[in-house]
C-alpha cells in the first residue's frame, strides 16, 4: 500500500514539475489572447496545388475578442486594404479556429485554420475557387506571439 501512496505521490510531482516547465517555455505557446496580441505563423505545404502557399508567413491580431486577418487582402487584393475580421471564430483553451475569406472579382479564396494553443501547431486548408473549376492547398507550421 504504501509503494501505491509513494507511486502516486511520485507522479502528481512529476505532473506538477511538467506543468511549470510548459508555462514557462512560452516561445511557441499561445498563452494570451488579449487585445493587441499579435500571432507570426509560418507553414509549409504539405499538399496540394497552390503555389502561393509552398512557402508563407501570416499575421493574425486579435481586437475587441475577434481574430483580424490581413493574410488573404495582401495576397490577393490591394497591399492597402485593412485586415478583415475572421468568420466563425472558435477560442477554447486548446485550440484558436477560425476562416478566413477573401473574394475577388471572379475567384474565392478560403482558408480554414487550425491553431494550437499548447503546442503552437498551425495548420490550414486553403481553397481557390474559379467558379469551375479550383485548388487546394494544406499546410502545417508553427505559431508565435510576435507582440
């Protein structure tokens, strides 16, 4: 009985020990998302078709309790145009998910992203749409906060 107590006691130190060395390795982790914070995710394609996503770098802010994205505007609109609030945003204390849109005169853009809160893990489906025909594209990168 007293090997179980000591075994017990044992790991929930452990555990205990693991919690404060991931609160403090805050380089990749997602810790806040209060207003004025701003995420650097960088991903690479791992399939698909869309070239513009082989290699990229995207910026979210979050305001006011929503996620602006100025990722898609700069891609595909006028380098001037301000950030766009994300459509159905989802923050839970594992995960940030969101999409992200831009339309343009003939052709959508989509985008369907996937931030862990832990780990930092950034992944995301992209879709452009001509209408009749489109792409894909998935990519897996890493978050981190920037500001």
């Amino acid at each position: 009985m007293k090997k179980i107590l000591f075994g017990i006691a044992f790991l929930l130190i452990l555990t205990g020990i693991n919690a404060v060395n991931a609160k403090d390795n805050k380089e990749n982790v997602i810790y806040t998302v209060e207003d004025g914070t701003k995420l650097e995710c960088t991903a690479k394609r791992i399939n698909g078709s869309i070239d513009d996503y082989i290699d990229t770098t995207d910026y979210y802010y979050f305001k006011n309790g929503k996620v602006y994205s100025p990722n898609l505007v700069k891609l595909y609109g006028k380098i001037n145009e301000d950030p766009r609030k994300v459509l159905k945003l989802k923050i839970t204390d594992d995960e940030i998910k969101f999409k992200d849109r831009y339309y343009e005169t003939w052709t959508m853009n989509y985008k369907w992203v996937t931030i862990d809160r832990k780990t930092g893990e950034y992944k995301f489906s992209a879709k452009r749409d001509f209408g009749t025909w489109y792409r894909l594209a998935n990519a897996l990168g890493q978050c981190k906060i920037v500001e």
